[in-house]
C-alpha cells in the first residue's frame, strides 16, 4: 500500500495523498444483512447538482482513503463530449476531461486509483490516472481500440466495470453497436482478456469481486438483469417483469463482505429495485425526491465529510445529479449500514531507475526506444518518455514509438518511472539518435538493349 503527498492546483493550492492499496485490505462489516425490507415513499435527497448540461448519463465515485475529504465524483455528459469532475465535500466542479465523442459510461478502479471512460462513437475505452487528472493533465494514459483488436461488428462501448482477481484488475465493457452486442473484457494493459456475445439489449455492467459474478442490464422486453461468470458463461437472470417498459439501467452493489444488496435503476417507474445480493430476490424499491429516468447510478460506503455513513448518487432527467446520505435511505427501507474499513501502510520507495535505454531510427520521422523494466516494491504504474529535456509522452510498456520527427534530425532521448502513488525514479542516463536523411540521389539509367548498334 503506497501514499505520497503532492500539490495540484485546481481552484486554489491544495496538498493531496494518493493511496494504492491492495483489495484485500479494505473491507466491509460482515454482519449479516437485513433482508426484511419495506418500500418507502420519495426519500428527500441531500444534494442536488442541477442542469449539468450536455446529458449527463453515468456517475462513478473516488475515495481517496488519505483523506477522504478529497474524494471525487465524475460525472459522463453524452452531449457535452466530456467528462466533469467534482470534489464531494465542496460540491464544487473542479475540472473538465475533454476529447469524447459521446462519453457513455464510467469506471473507478480504487486498486490502481485509474479512471475508465467509454468514448462511445469514436469506439474506444481510454484510461487516465486519477494523479495525472488532478495535476491537470487530461490526455488518457492508454486508449483500448476497437481498430485494435478487428472489432468489425458492434463498436460502441457502453457500460463499464472493474472486476478483480487475484490482483489483477479487469475492465468489463458492454459493446452496443449492432444487432448482435459484445461484453469484452481487458487487462489494464488494454490486452484483451474476454470476449462473448449475445442478442440481449444491454446497458449497464457491475463486476461483483467477492462473488465472482458480472451483471447486465438487459431492456429486450420485459426487461431483467443477465448474470455471467467473468469467462462468459452465462448463469441466470432476475428481475424480469420488475421493471417498468423493460427499462433496468444502472445496477450497483452495497456491499457487507460478500452479502449486501443489489440497487438497480428502474429508469420507466423513476424508482431504484433492491436485491438481495446472494439469492436476487427482489426485497423492495424506493424513490428519491425530485429523480427521474435514471441512468447511471453509484455507491460510496466510506464516511466521507457529507455523507458520514456512505452516500448513494443518481444521474436523474439527463441533467442533473441527486446524492443522499445512505442512513437516510437505510432508515427509510430497513437496509443495513456497512462500512468501509482500510489499513494504510504508507511507502514513498521510488522505483528503480530505467536502465538500457536504446533509440533506433527507423524512418526519416520515426525513433524507436527500447529499455529494461524498472523494478517496484508493489508495481510500475508507467513511464515518461523525455525528449530534449520536454516530457512527449508516456508507456505503461517498456517500448515507445517517436512520431513526427524532422528528417536528418539529432534528438536526445530519457526515461523515468512512476508507481501508482506517484512514487518517480531518477531519470535514466540519455541516449542520441538522428533520423534518416532523405535519399536524394537521382537514379542511374542503364541501358541493356539494344546493345552494339542494334536497332530494334
């Protein structure tokens, strides 16, 4: 587990500890779950962002367990084409993550602190670290193209998730771009991992951790809630005919260790179905006040400054976001409270400097760059590459292409390494290399016949 304080400078200056951590160490009360629910009339919300512009869609949260007053909220604007971030005890926006063509869904990943965004029509999923984001650098660390991997059929990432095993994490994502849909599944290096597909509507994913289990929301009428094993197999289905005009959106998970409930946005009767976690039974529904045609939805079960007991967020009539204290909504339909506890061990070991760096020409516009892994007590988070002295770019590999170079050009080339709490080695030793000169020599023109005075 890894924290490291910096200074970002977003509205004013502000010190800001990113943690890494592993999952295993944050953990929920593992009390057993209230299963005897009652369905409330409209519980009043706490906070309301209203007309956000740019129809909002998806809503993902960030604690920062250093100090939980940082956390953030990101919020998808389909129309706006960006992404905006806001601090949760402020309620202010801090900034906004442009470059999207119609931004669908998004993800958190708290093991890595990364953020994933589906760019819907320009057919890809791009992933930042939260770090960079604060420090205003909004240029994802890694796009996953379609164009990538032949995706031919059904473009069009949707609904996100992260699902971890064994350490790893797994970005789920649904592809809604044809008759027949494809959930796909990537490693966080953008290697793709699964790949499955089915005829069902989809929208909505959440990856359950402890129980191993991927849900979709599913609007072929009537409407029910896919569950998969993270291979593709698919399980079972719940739900069906619980949702108004076939209409299940966005599907988060309360978590009590591997118990807890499934709240399900029911986007045609404005209410939110409660599930039971284990067996999917269908235990009540509840309204918030003023929430309407609810897409994206989100949970935090960390005491954070303005939701002490966790907090429940949702995306309502495509413009604005409703949150309301998770006591208020526990009180009003018998739920139980379940909090998030971590441990954290700070580090601030650096990793180990990049060694054997090589640049080869390949063209009169190309360098290549090669080098040999740096070394981390828990992980490389990346590189950055430094051309000149300028940061041009960054790799989460050790290989770099350098585009759009001037031909017959001396450039002189170093690296460092960053963990995922910002940890950064020394930068490498440099190394030169020129690019190709162009080949100006005029051709030579032999002829071979006629030969001896023949004619032809």
């Amino acid at each position: 587990m890894k924290k490291k304080a910096m200074v970002r400078g977003i509205c004013s200056i502000i010190f800001l500890a990113i943690v890494t951590f592993s999952l295993s160490s944050l953990s929920n009360a593992q009390e057993i779950p209230n299963k005897n629910l009652s369905s409330p009339d409209s519980i009043m919300y706490d906070f309301m962002l209203k007309s956000l512009g740019g129809e909002v869609d998806s809503v993902a949260v960030w604690n920062d367990y250093s100090d939980l007053d940082n956390s953030l909220m990101f919020v998808t604007h389909k129309d706006g084409d960006k992404v905006s971030v806001w601090n949760l005890k402020t309620q202010n926006k801090l900034l906004e993550i442009t470059g999207f063509n119609y931004p669908n869904g998004v993800a958190v990943d708290p093991a890595e602190n990364t953020l994933y965004i589906a760019d819907r029509y320009n057919n890809s999923v791009k992933k930042y670290f939260i770090l960079d984001i604060l420090n205003n650098n909004t240029a994802p660390s890694l796009v996953f193209s379609s164009g990538s991997y032949g995706f031919t059929k059904s473009k069009e990432p949707m609904g996100l998730s992260i699902y971890h095993n064994e350490g790893q994490s797994y970005i789920y994502a649904t592809y809604v771009g044809s008759s027949t849909k494809y959930i796909r599944a990537f490693k966080s290096d953008g290697t793709l991992y699964q790949n499955w597909s089915t005829t069902a509507a989809l929208e909505s994913i959440k990856a359950d951790d402890e129980n191993n289990l991927i849900y979709i929301s599913n609007e072929t009428s009537p409407g029910n809630v896919l569950v998969y094993s993270p291979n593709g197999t698919f399980i079972t289905n719940f739900g069906k005919g619980l949702f108004t005009g076939s209409s299940p959106e966005g599907i988060e998970i309360y978590k009590c260790g591997d118990d807890g409930y499934l709240i399900i946005s029911d986007q045609g009767s404005n209410e939110f179905e409660i599930f039971d976690r284990k067996t999917f039974q269908n235990l009540a529904k509840f309204k918030m006040n003023k929430t309407s045609s609810t897409d994206g939805i989100a949970i935090t079960q960390s005491a954070l400054s303005n939701y002490p007991q966790g907090g429940f967020f949702a995306q309502s009539s495509d413009r604005d976001i409703i949150s309301a204290n998770w006591s208020k909504i526990a009180q009003a339909t018998g739920m139980s409270i379940c909090m998030d506890f971590i441990n954290i061990t700070p580090d601030t070991t650096p990793p180990s400097t990049p060694a054997d760096l090589t640049a080869i020409p390949v063209s009169q516009s190309r360098i290549e760059l090669t080098w040999t892994a740096s070394i981390d007590d828990v992980g490389i988070a990346g590189y950055r590459i430094y051309r000149d002295g300028i940061q041009v770019g960054t790799s989460t590999i050790t290989s770099y292409s350098d585009t759009g170079l001037a031909a017959s050009t001396i450039y002189s080339y170093a690296i460092d390494a960053f963990d995922m709490s910002s940890n950064n080695s020394t930068i490498s030793e440099s190394t030169n290399a020129t690019t190709l000169t162009p080949d100006t020599t005029l051709p030579i023109i032999t002829i071979i016949s006629p030969t001896n005075g023949e004619t032809l």
